[in-house]
C-alpha cells in the first residue's frame, strides 16, 4: 500500500505485464538520471502493482488547495475497486500507445508524461461516477482535467479499450458521444453537436477509427468502423465503415477495405488522386 492509502489490485495479465516492463523501465531510469529517483521511486518503484500506480498517479496530477490528495484518493480507490475494468482499460490504453506512438520510447513515457492518457484515465473515473448519479463531482472532475490536460470530455460518455488520445490538446467530446475500442484521437479533435439541440446530438465513433489532428464531427451521426478522417476535416453525414473522408465539408476520397484498422496504422495521409492542392 502506498502513502495515500491506495489499495487497487490489477488481476489483469495485461496489466501484470506492463507493470512489469514498467517498473524495469523506471528501475533503469532511475539509475541513469539520479534526480528522477525520488520521483521515479513515488511514482511507480513504491507501489506493488500497476493499479496502485496510476491511481497514485491521477491523484497527484489533479490534487490542489480545494481537493487535497486525500480527497481524490477516496474517489479514485472506490471507482477501481467498484470497476475493475477502469484499470484494464488504462493497460490497454497504455498499451495502445506502445504500439502506435513512435513517441513512446518506453513504457514508462507515456504512463508519466502523457497528458491524453491521463486525460482519458480520469474521465474513465469520472465517468464512473456519472453512473452512480454522482453528477457534480464528475463534473468537478471533468472541469479539473480541462484545465490540467486541456482535453474537455463530458463525464457521461462511454469509451472503449485500447483507446490513443495523441497529445490530447484542444480534444472536446460532448455528452451523447460515443467512442469505441481501438480509436486513436489526436489532437484538437472535437466530437460536438450542431447547434443548441438537445438530446443525442452527438458522434457515435465505432471500433478502429482513426480521428486525425482537427477534425471536427458533429452532429448525431457515425463514423463506422475501420474509417478515417483526414485531418482538419469537417464531417457532417454518417462515415461508412472503411472509408476514408477528408475536406470541408467531408467527402469519400478512399476505401481501407483491405488495410489494417487506420487506428492502429495511424498513418494520417491520403490516397494519392483522391485530392488536389
């Protein structure tokens, strides 16, 4: 148990996994760069599984005057211990990263340092919380990572495993999204409605899509499986899965019919002859 008190188990083998290659990854650190040690042995060397971690970890990245440490760790222990597949999802997340970031030259990068991931690891706690009917805190909570990690994801909103928010600024998904397993997101991305309607009004964003840098969806449409959406794109009509959609407005410029998933590739180019400059 660490010294906030956090008792979060990972029975995952996914999660037993990189916990593993994490603390390898923090042990070598720590011996190459001396003045990491203390943080390095906090953030990951003190703890004795994966979950502990990133629970310890999300504490100390929001945790200021109004909502002390000891606060948010209630809150961060009750909703993994209540939801198991909160810390699984965060491996997979991680996971994900690993395999499509060229960034990430270890496991313990993108766990310490990347905004999205935790971005993402909190709303999966906030969005706990919206189930239970505990809307205000996950609201606080929702506030809290706008203005730590500058990605704005409204706390009622399903996400899936294996999901990559690639830097994370300027990312804003609204209240009836929807986004599912393998997605990549990168930054300045929004999932938003079109006006001032109101009930579902937003994106639905199926399984392996790719949503490149500034893309702008809107509107209760969706973006089938296997798509991807060019970057600055702006899409106003359903997406069919597999196709390729890019301008403004958006339009079909390919098909990825034969490729693996865009998300997973995360190659953000376009298929030359199916758009002019």
């Amino acid at each position: 148990m660490d010294t906030l008190g956090l008792a979060v188990r990972d029975p995952s083998p996914v999660g037993q996994d990189l916990w593993r290659t994490l603390c390898a990854d923090a042990t070598r650190v720590a011996a190459e760069e001396k003045t990491l040690r203390v943080f390095l042995n906090e953030s990951v060397l003190s703890h004795d599984c994966f979950g502990s971690a990133l629970a310890a970890l999300l504490v100390r990245k929001l945790t200021d005057r109004v909502m002390p440490a000891d606060r948010l760790a209630v809150t961060v222990e009750a909703a993994m211990e209540a939801d198991p597949g909160i810390v699984q999802s965060a491996a997979a997340d991680l996971a994900a990263i690993l395999a499509r970031d060229p960034a990430a030259d270890s496991c313990l990068t993108p766990f310490l340092y990347f905004k999205g991931y935790h971005a993402l690891q909190w709303h999966r706690v906030a969005h706990w919380l919206w189930g239970q009917g505990r809307h205000n805190l996950a609201h606080f909570l929702q506030s809290r990572v706008s203005e730590t990690f500058a990605v704005d994801i409204h706390p009622a909103v399903p996400v899936g495993r294996g999901v990559f928010i690639d830097h994370g600024t300027g990312v804003v998904i609204g209240e009836t999204a929807v986004i599912g397993n393998d997605v990549s997101i990168l930054q300045n991305v929004t999932l938003g409605g079109t006006g001032k309607e109101h009930g579902d009004r937003h994106p639905k964003v199926r399984d392996g899509v790719l949503l490149a840098a500034g893309a702008k969806v809107l509107g209760n449409i969706v973006v089938g499986a296997h798509a991807k959406v060019g970057a600055g794109s702006v899409v106003l009509k359903d997406v069919p899965g597999c196709a390729t959609v890019a301008g403004i407005p958006a339009r079909i410029v390919g098909w990825c019919r034969d490729e693996v998933a865009p998300a997973l590739s995360m190659d953000q180019s376009l298929q030359q002859g199916d758009y002019s400059i």
